[in-house]
C-alpha cells in the first residue's frame, strides 16, 4: 500500500496538517514492465498522483499564498514540469538519471 501525501506547512515549518491524500496499491499484473511504462500516457501511470496532488494544493489554497511542491524522483516527468502552474506556485523534484 502507498500513499501519496499533500502535507502543508508554514514558512516557519510548522505543520498545518494534510491537504490530500490518495491511498492505492500497485497492480501487481505490472511487476516487472518497467520498459512498458515508457509507451503509456501519464494519465495511465502512478506519476497521475503527481499532477493530481499538484491541481488539488492550488485549488484549495489561496492564490496569495506562496506554494513549493517538493516530490521525489517518481514526479521527475515532462508532464508535471510542462502543466501550467498559477504565479507562486514552485516545484523542488528530486531528479533521477534513468539509464
């Protein structure tokens, strides 16, 4: 099981709580595909989560409010760098050098 956390919290560092969240599971029919998931649309990919969680944080805070996403190396994909992010909302991704 995987969860894929929204977490806010203040300039300062403290914590505001969660913001969204989405529990799933891999398909375990998918185990070893890993050169397959290169012909796929994001949109059929667990990468989704990213945009998803993305969409859901300016959605719901306030355009005034300065918003970092910061995501590991699975949100490292052209989608989520090329969709339009409203001013104030930056990304920090771990990258990840695929061989």
């Amino acid at each position: 099981m995987v969860f894929k956390s929204v977490f806010c919290v203040s300039p300062l560092g403290v914590p505001l709580g969660l913001l969204h969240q989405q529990v799933y599971t891999s398909n375990i029919d998918n185990i070893g595909q890993k050169y397959d998931r290169n012909k796929k649309e994001t949109k059929d990919k667990e990468s989704q989560r990213w945009l998803e969680g993305l969409s859901r944080t300016e959605d719901e805070i306030s355009e005034d409010v300065r918003v970092i996403t910061v995501a590991d190396c699975e949100a490292n994909i052209y989608d989520f760098f090329a969709k339009p992010r409203r001013e104030g909302s930056e990304l920090l991704i771990r990258a990840y050098r695929r061989s």
